[in-house]
C-alpha cells in the first residue's frame, strides 16, 4: 500500500490533562507501527470554518456530565484533534483502531471514558 499523508481526526471533550494524555497516546500508536508523525493540531472549528467544535461535538459535554454526575467539567471543552501521519491506510487505521480501544478500553459493565471523544 502506498505510503501518503492521512489525517487521524478525534473530536473530545477534554481540558490541558486530558489532550496531552490524548496526543501521548497517539504518539505511542504511532511509534509502534510504520508511521511519520508530521503534525498535529488542536481545532476549535471544523475544516472550512462554518461550524465549531463546540456545535459539532456538543454531545461530548453531555456524555461526560452523564458519566460524571454532579461533578465540575472544570475547563473542560470540544475540541478536534487533528493528527497528520504519513503512512499506509492499513497502518493509518491500525493507529485509529489503537487509539481508541486504549483511550475507552473495551469494559463488561458500563464504565465512564477518561476523555469523551467522537470519531
């Protein structure tokens, strides 16, 4: 599969603590396959600019007070994340695959995310 520059785009719900440990997360993935990270980017509008990203993953914030009762979101916010690879798409989507799983790891009972996220 040809090698090409691919966006891996994750929308959450997140403060400072929360998207560095996002962003560590996809390095890690990234470091373990065939991938070049080339950049990434925190975005509070969507590509084109008509819609934010607080329009578009508003959903977050609710998943997170569902999941959190009666606790403070503190300076939580939706943000897309936005990370620029330039590998295979079956290496593209193996980091994908990655990143999610560790980011809401697969649990037997309901169970809350550390960050909220959309992809």
């Amino acid at each position: 599969m040809p090698l090409r520059t691919r966006t891996l785009r994750l929308g959450l719900y997140a403060d400072a603590e929360g998207l560095e440990w996002t962003v560590g997360l996809v390095e890690d993935a990234v470091r373990a396959r065939t991938a070049r990270l080339v950049d990434t980017t925190v975005a509070h509008t969507l590509p084109g600019g008509q819609v934010t990203t607080a329009e578009m993953y508003d959903v977050l914030a609710d998943q997170w007070a569902w999941e959190h009762p009666g606790q403070d979101p503190g300076t939580r916010e939706p943000v897309e994340l936005r990370v620029r690879l330039v590998c295979s798409l079956r290496t593209w989507r193996a980091i994908r695959t990655t990143v999610l799983r560790t980011m809401c790891p697969p649990a037997t009972e309901p169970h809350a995310c550390r960050v909220p996220w959309f992809a």
